[in-house]
C-alpha cells in the first residue's frame, strides 16, 4: 500500500530529485505527511534509487518539520499534543521546543537537523507548495560534520522546489499525492 501513496508525485519529481543529487553531491530525498510521519517516496544516493522509502517521526528530520511547520494549525496543534519519540540523543521532544523550532522554519522557508534522527547524519528541507497548501519536501541529508555548511545548498533546494511546484501545479493535490486514506480503504 505504501508504494501506491504519492506515486504520481514521485513519478513527477523523479529527474527533480536525481538534478538535486548531481548538483550537491549529497544524498537527496522527496518525502510527504503520512498521518504522523514522514513518508520518503524517493531517495538518490549516488547510483542508488530508492523510490519508497521508510517512515520516521515527523518532528525529527528537517523535511518533517518542514511539513509540518506549514501545516494547518490544528494539525500543527495536534502533533504537538501527542508524546514524541526519543529517537536519537539530540531529537527534539519538548513541544514548546519544537513549537518554537516551527515557527522559525515557517519564517526561514527551510528546516536543518543535526543528528536528530541519527548520530552522524544532519540534514536540510524546504517546502513545496501547491495551491497555496503544502505538498511535499525535498530534502539533504549529509554527514554531521557539514552540518555548519548545511545552507550552501539552500539555492539548489529552492529551484527545486520551483520546479516541483511549476510541474504539478495541473494535477489536484489530492491525486498528486493519492491520500493514505484513499490506499487505506481500498484494502
């Protein structure tokens, strides 16, 4: 069921995602909202593809925070409600921490992390809006010890998401991303 959400998307961004590896060199990564968690629906790394990728909490990589930080804010409102995971030492699970940490990332335009979700991997998101809502966010992740280097790449990510936002402006938000509510009832 997981491959089926965002395939549409996925199949747009596809050479987006490969032109953000070749311009960084870093691993480079496409992921959307699934309930409370970020779902990675492609990944390049070197001569790697990952179309599908795992799922991780929201509030612990700089492509979650991105989602979520322009998120409506009721739902914005509800994650923060809910007890977060401690998934690596310097993961942020203080609500009015993180509260503070997306309204920063709202303002800014872009999210970084460092080893938030894994010692030794630090990372950077921007948002791309359709419609005027958020839809998805490409993403970097890199080795900690660029982390201080980690907004060199912001230019890269931007144009990025310009071009995601430009190529699936026709396609409604709802099919582009094909809801886990749609894949869940099918089953």
């Amino acid at each position: 069921m997981g491959q089926n959400v965002g395939h549409q998307l996925c199949e747009t961004a596809r050479s987006f995602i490969q032109d953000l590896y070749s311009l960084t060199g870093e691993t480079s990564q496409l992921a959307i909202r699934d309930g409370r968690e970020v779902l990675y629906i492609d990944r390049v790394y070197g001569t790697e593809r990952s179309r599908v990728g795992g799922r991780v909490p929201m509030h612990s990589t700089a492509v979650g925070k991105v989602l979520l930080a322009d998120e409506e804010s009721w739902v914005r409102e509800a994650y923060l409600q809910r007890p977060m995971d401690q998934v690596a030492p310097r993961t942020v699970i203080n609500p009015g921490v993180l509260a503070r940490q997306l309204d920063a990332v709202a303002e800014e335009g872009h999210s970084t992390t460092v080893e938030e979700q894994r010692l030794g991997a630090c990372s950077i998101a921007v948002p791309v809006f359709h419609t005027g809502r958020i839809g998805a966010a490409p993403g970097l992740a890199v080795a900690s010890d660029k982390a201080s280097t980690l907004t060199r790449h912001l230019p890269a990510l931007q144009g990025i998401s310009n071009r995601l936002e430009q190529a699936t402006v026709h396609i409604p938000l709802e099919t582009l991303l094909e809801s886990q509510f749609e894949v869940h009832n099918r089953s």
